[in-house]
C-alpha cells in the first residue's frame, strides 16, 4: 500500500523561518499563492508591512514547505 499516493501536497510557512521574531505559522494552505496572500495580510497587521519588500518575498518563497 502507497499512502499519500493522489494526496494533494499542503503549504506550509513559519515567520520564523526567515528571521522574524514572529511565531506566525501557516498551515494546510493549498498553494503558495494561498500562503502569500495570508502573509500580506498577517505582514501589513501584525509588523506594519503595507508591502513586502522582494528580498523578504525571495526568503519567504525560499522557506514555504511542501508537506
């Protein structure tokens, strides 16, 4: 038996994963695009962010997981 065969990857994303002193986790998200959306959001709310600057982009796109 195969488990997860047909099994659609989830996306996953820790702030703290690219040096924020952030405990924000994403989880079960079902794209990047979905994980990135969320960020905007959690970003401009919680660190003041009305944008993401590209190189946090670049780091955050670096450190999504794929479980």
């Amino acid at each position: 038996m195969v488990f997860g065969f047909g099994r659609k990857k989830k996306f996953e994303f820790q702030c703290s994963s690219v040096g924020m002193n952030c405990g924000f986790e994403i989880k079960n998200a079902s794209t990047e695009d979905e994980v990135m959306e969320i960020l905007k959001i959690h970003a401009k709310k919680a660190h003041g962010l009305n944008e993401i600057p590209q190189d946090v982009i670049n780091k955050i796109k670096q450190n999504i997981k794929k479980v």
